[in-house]
C-alpha cells in the first residue's frame, strides 16, 4: 500500500520542478528534479506491483537527493520497508 507522505513527496517534488520552468536560468534544474519525480514513480509502479522493498529503495533513494523536502516520501518509502520487513518476519 501507498503511503499519504510518498504522494505528498511526488507532489511536491513535482511543483518544485514545474517552478525552474519558468525561470530560464535555472531551467536545467527542472530537468535534475524532473528524473527524480520519474524515479519517484518507477518506485509507486513497483510498490503497486508487489515489488515492494524494491519500489520503496528507489523511492526513498531518489527521495533522500532533494533534502530536506524529500525526506517526506522517504519516510513513508521507510514504512513501507518495515512492514514488509515484519510481515516476513511473521510469516516465516
């Protein structure tokens, strides 16, 4: 499951892109946040596919770069890790 700070991560991460769009001096940093929001979502496409550990590494991993907004999705790419961890531990 998705947790509420990784969509507010994505969200926000996305607004920070969209902002260096409208300055052209800073436009390449766009482009920097933009492969992060798209990291961001290869790791939401993981955690909806059952790759759960692996989508919340790439989550929190890209997340940790734009610190300290990032550490909001990262936080819950981490609870998601937990709970995995703990649903394993219980079912071995």
């Amino acid at each position: 499951m998705i947790k509420p700070q990784m969509i507010v991560a994505v969200i926000i991460h996305s607004l920070i892109a969209l902002s260096f769009l409208g300055d052209p001096h800073y436009s390449f940093l766009s482009y920097f946040v933009g492969a992060i929001v798209l990291c961001n979502i290869i790791g939401i496409m993981l955690i909806s596919t059952n790759k759960k550990i692996l989508g919340a590494k790439i989550f929190m991993i890209s997340s940790a770069i734009l610190v300290p907004v990032g550490l909001i999705g990262a936080i819950g790419a981490r609870k998601i890790i937990d709970e995995e961890k703990k649903k394993n531990f219980y079912n071995d």
